[in-house]
C-alpha cells in the first residue's frame, strides 16, 4: 500500500472563541510529533480550525513503519551454560524475557568493544501499520492539549474543553478503524448548523475544504480571517471612513464563525460625547463589533460578523442596533454621573479600597506616590506642585463608576474627567501616563509631571512588595513586578534620569509605610533591578559580557550603566578591543597575584629602565589627562576610543618586559604602572572580563 493523505476531524460543540487558534496549533503539533516520533514519513500538513471543529490533513503519510533491525543483550555467555552444555537459568530467563528460544541465542563478538562475550539476540521489528498507530496519535496530541479546564458531558467520563459530537479519520478513501474521545471514527462530517445541517460525507481528505465550502463552512482560519478583513475594510470604506481591525479581535471573530458576512450597522450620534474608548470598548468586548473612524473621530457606526447569509441583512442589522443601544446608554449614563462631581473630590473613597494586604490602602499608595515624586522632582529641579497636584488625582478614577464598568478606561477616564474640571495640561495628561510603559516597546510619558508620577508608582510597587517578601519567582509574577522594573529602567535610561537606584529606594523606604518591611529590602531590589539590566541587553544583542564588565564595578545609576555600558559595546567591535581586554585580565592577574589592592600606583620615572615600559610609562601618563574630562561629563564612548591608542604600547611592554624583576623597587615600579593602566580602563568597566 503506497503512501496516503490522512484527514483527522473533531466535531465539537463551540470551541473557546480565544482559544481556537491555539488549540488547533497545538493539535498540529502533536500530531506531527506522534508521526515522527512514530518514525513515519510525510509531505505537507495543512490545519483547519473553525468554532465546531479542529482538523488537520497530512499529506503523502506513508502506510506502514520501516522494519526495524533490533539486538538485545544478555548475561555474559561464560555463565550462560552449565558443564552440560545446558543453559542456565541466568540464559533461560534472558531468553523467556525477549520472546526468543535458545536457538535463537548467539555470542557477541570480540569486535563489539562493549557488548564482546555477551549474549545476544538479533532479530527484526515488523513496523506496524499506519493505520493501527494513528488512534493513539490522535488521542495523545488532544490528551497534550492546553486546556486549563476539562469538562464532562451526560453519563460520559470522556473529558474535553467541550463536548465532542463526531470523529473523521479517513487514511486515503478508507475510514480509520478506532475510536478517539469515546467516538468511533468515521466519514461523516457535518456542515453550517443552519445552512447546511445535514451528514456530509466525505470520501478522501482532499475532498475536505471543497465539501465543507459547499456546505457553507470555511474551514481555514487564516482564510476566513483573511475574508473576514477584506469584508469589514471595504464596509468601512462605504461609510466613508476607516474600519479599525485589531489582531485579537480579527481573530476572535474568526473563531466565532464558520460562514462570515460582515453587517454595518449605525447608532445614535448623540452617544458620540461620551470618550470614544468607552463606546469602542462596549462594541469590542460585548458586541465584538468593528469600529470605525475618521480624520482621527469614531464615526456613530459599527461593522459585525453574521454567521449566516442573511435573506433579509436588514433586520440582522436592526437586531445588532438594538443590542448596542441598552451598551451603549450605559456608558452614557457612567459618563455623564461621573462628571458631576469634580475628579479630586474621590480620593477619601479610596481609604476604603485595599491596595495590598499589610501595605495599606490606594490612598496610602497615593501619598506615598506623592511624597517619592516630590522627591525626585525636587532632585530634578522639576515642577513640585503639579507633581503633587497629579500624585493626589492619580487613582482617584478607580472608584468611578466609567472604571467600575470599563476596566480598561482606568487612566482615560481619569485624564478626561481632570480635562472637564480644568486641571492643567500635565495633570490631566499623568493620568494616563502613570501607566506607561504598559508593555515591552510601549511608549514613555510625554510629561515631566507623568514621567514623576509613572516612575514613583513603580518604585513604590517594588518597595512594597520586596519588602513584604512577594519576589517573583520563575514564572510566578502576579503584580507583574518584572514589567515594573523594566519601566522603572526605561524610564530612567530613555528620559536622562541622573538619580542613583540606591536614593530612589532609599526615598521609596522612607514614604511612610504602615507595614515594617525586611531590612535587606533595598540590597535586593537593587540587585532584581539590575539583573534586570541583563534580559534588557540580552534583546538589544548586546553580550552578556559587556554589561558584567560594567557592573562589576558595583556601579547602581541606571543612566551611568547604560552609558558605559553602550560604550564597551562599541568599544569592544573596534580591533584593539581584544587584545586590550587580554591584557586587562592579564593585568588584573598579576596584581591579583602581588597584593592587588595594597600595590601603590605611584611610579618612580628613574626606576623605569626599559624603553618599553618609558613608553608605557609616557602613554599612559598622556591618556591620563585626555580621559579625565571625558570622564567627568560622562562620554565614556570617547574615553575608550581614547584608551584604545593604547595597544601598540601595551602589547610592546608584556613582549619585551619582564614585571616580576628580581629587583624589589622594579618590579614594585612595573606592578605601579600596571595599576595605574588598570586604573585608566577600571574607571570605566572591567574590560578583562570581555575575555570569556
């Protein structure tokens, strides 16, 4: 039997919108492992995904597993017979064990370095055929499946993410003797619950997508995902302006149906003064409607996926708008409450609401938040009281009732409530940017009052929770403190913070905490935040070796890392960079050797008695004063190119001197210059360790 096509279908009742996708990725994947793994051969694999179904079709499957070549090895042959010639039990129980007779039985030979005298059995495998190993293939791959919760359905014990209604496992035109879920395998699949709801059956599996087509179900995700953006792009366009088709809801509507027609649908323009996030999330996330704009304004209109080829889209349309309606007042009606009362006058509300058990409540959050940016902006020679004035207003949407129903306009509501109660720009603006960056390549505050508030808010997250012992551990991190370290990172790096990690947690420790936190709270953190340092570059291709050089000098202001750091980067692609760096670890070496930090850098001109180390001696004299102000301003890039005129010298000086003299003063004098070239690159980083 030459190789087939091999169609595998599960029929289910509606799948997790969310997780289709990803349901049927991993379907795939098991499947295919269970085929390799099975040492089966094949060609193409094609996926199909759709809200009642999960299939996949292999291509040119081959029908049968190679046989297989095996020997087994035994006792050694010495004890495998007595002095009859018989077999011991020792060579009985071998052979009973691989299913053999004693005629079977052979010696390995001397050739077989690690089996040589041994017993040994050589026999061939019968690979299977495909279709007897394709039922535990398929149940291993849903078994592996990733559903956090398995339902049951009537008497059944069967367990999946939803019941399951029918099975298709057809090997070329033949149905797939077994049972998978509970489900005997066959060829009868089914068609659009509504258009088409009658058996379909299929007689191979390239009859697949053609027959389900046919019975009003596009079974290929991207496909409909494809149709579906082309549908809603060209709607947009007819009313004028542009349809909005975000990723995550393209694909859940996607995986909600199997026939998609894309409606417009419109709705009362007076509902347009209400934030437009507020409206384009109550379509969004009740509805999963499309929104659209235009010249930057939502338009009073809406775009949704029918499931059905409507005779009458008119009254679909009218049922879609009479939905959104009620969704829509809601927001309205929170909008319009809410602006009633001036934003600051919330904030005795959140004395109530509880921020972390034993830190206290939002309030107490906030007038920590205030005090720490205060601080910083005091540092900064910032703009104190706006920064005081957006720290009390921060969080006091929280307990609005826009955020209570939309979670998501936590910050929006806040800055556009601050906006109606003619808080100055900045204010209302760190509304939203206290949340910034929300997520990696997100955006910085704008502000200086935000970027304050946005950065104190973390660390006082940080501090908190550090001090309370709630570290992230693996891959638990419930207050998502690793996006918070980063943020406090970026910021600090991005917005030219020049303000020491140890000051801003020593500040942060400072801002009245009703709980007593551990007193190793501020090592700690500094280290996670570092460490943090280590993911951050590891993205920018930067190696790990150049931040260590850094950051062994036990150096803690973010901004001064990232400067020296960026410069040791470009430093180390320059062709000294190598061979300074061998002789940094050399350097570093000898000292380490001789007393290290007890050696004196101070070297005597008439101790110096080689022309190589004069030359050394003379460089290394001349690079001291060039660096030294490029130090101070922190142009470290400029030092290191500087330093790297140093090469020809240091390479000429370990060629031709020898440090350890048998002259005390010498060769105290040659380990002084050393210290002193140390010294010149060690202000800098620790460029030996460049060197593995």
């Amino acid at each position: 039997m030459s190789a087939q096509d091999f169609l595998v279908e599960l029929g289910t009742e509606e799948l997790p919108p969310k997780a289709l996708k990803t349901l049927s990725d991993a379907f795939t994947a098991g499947i295919e492992q269970g085929l390799q793994d099975a040492g089966l051969n094949f060609g193409a694999v094609v996926s199909f995904a759709a809200p009642r179904r999960l299939a996949v079709r292999i291509e040119a499957l081959e029908a049968r597993q190679a046989d297989q070549e095996e020997t087994i090895y035994g006792p050694p042959a010495n004890i495998a017979y007595d002095a009859d010639g018989k077999l011991t039990k020792a060579a009985e129980g071998f052979a009973a064990r691989a299913g053999a007779t004693a005629a079977d039985l052979k010696t390995a030979p001397d050739s077989d370095k690690k089996n040589a005298g041994k017993l040994m059995i050589q026999r061939t495998i019968k690979g299977k055929s495909t279709v007897e190993l394709l039922p535990a293939i398929v149940q291993n791959s849903l078994d592996k499946l990733p559903i956090p919760k398995r339902m049951r359905w009537g008497a059944s014990r069967v367990e999946f993410v939803r019941p399951v209604q029918w099975l298709v496992m057809l090997f070329g035109s033949e149905v797939v003797n077994g049972e998978v879920l509970g489900l005997k395998a066959g060829n009868t699949s089914r068609g659009h619950r509504f258009h088409a709801p009658a058996p379909l059956v299929l007689n191979a599996p390239s009859e697949y997508e053609s027959k389900l087509r046919a019975a009003y179900v596009m079974a290929d995700f991207a496909e409909r995902a494809a149709l579906i953006k082309e549908q809603v792009t060209a709607a947009g366009k007819k009313l004028g302006g542009e349809a909005i088709i975000g990723d995550d809801l393209l694909n859940e509507v996607t995986a909600l149906n199997e026939w998609p027609v894309a409606l417009a649908g419109s709705f009362d323009e007076s509902f347009l003064r209400v934030p437009p996030e507020a409206l384009v999330s109550s379509m969004k996330e009740h509805q999963k409607y499309f929104h659209v704009m235009k010249d930057g304004k939502l338009m009073p209109n809406f775009i949704t996926i029918a499931n059905i080829e409507s005779k009458d889209p008119a009254q679909v349309i009218s049922g879609n708008e009479k939905v959104i309606r009620p969704r829509l007042s809601d927001a309205a009606f929170f909008w319009d409450t809410d602006r009633k009362q001036p934003l600051a006058s919330r904030f005795p509300k959140l004395e109530n609401v509880v921020w972390v058990n034993g830190l206290g409540s939002v309030a107490d959050k906030t007038r920590r938040i205030s005090a720490l940016a205060t601080r910083i902006a005091e540092r900064l020679g910032a703009d104190e009281v706006m920064v005081q004035r957006a720290a009390h207003l921060c969080k006091n949407d929280l307990v609005s009732n826009m955020v209570g129903e939309f979670a998501e306009m936590q910050g929006l509501a806040g800055k556009y409530y601050a906006e109606h109660d003619g808080e100055p720009a900045d204010v209302a603006a760190a509304m939203v940017e206290q949340y910034m960056p929300a997520f990696a390549g997100d955006a910085l505050p704008a502000t200086t009052t935000g970027t304050m508030i946005a950065l104190a808010d973390r660390l006082d997250s940080l501090v908190g929770l550090f001090g309370i012992g709630q570290i992230p551990t693996g891959s638990k991190d419930p207050f998502a403190l690793r996006r918070a370290s980063l943020g406090v990172l970026r910021i600090l790096v991005e917005k030219q913070i020049d303000i020491d990690l140890g000051d801003l947690i020593g500040w942060a420790l400072e801002s009245g905490w009703s709980a007593e936190l551990k007193a190793d709270t501020k090592a700690t953190l500094t280290e996670y935040l570092l460490d943090r340092f280590s993911a951050w570059y590891a993205d920018e291709g930067i190696p790990a070796g150049v931040f260590q050089s850094v950051r062994a000098l036990g150096i803690t202001n973010a901004l001064d890392i990232n400067r020296r750091v960026q410069a040791v980067h470009q430093f180390g692609k320059l062709d000294a960079a190598e061979a300074l760096a061998a002789a940094n670890k050399r350097v570093s070496n000898i000292l380490a050797k001789n007393g290290g930090d007890k050696v004196v850098a101070n070297v005597s001109a008439n101790l110096l008695q080689q022309a190589e180390e004069k030359a050394l001696a003379e460089q290394v004299a001349a690079k001291q004063q060039a660096v030294a102000p490029l130090m101070a301003k922190g142009d470290y890039s400029a030092a290191l190119t500087e330093l790297a005129g140093l090469r020809a010298v240091v390479d000429s000086f370990f060629d031709n001197v020898m440090v350890m003299a048998d002259d005390d003063a010498v060769k105290n004098n040659r380990l002084a210059l050393l210290k002193q070239l140390q010294a010149l690159f060690i202000g800098i980083a620790d460029i030996g360790l460049l060197q593995g």
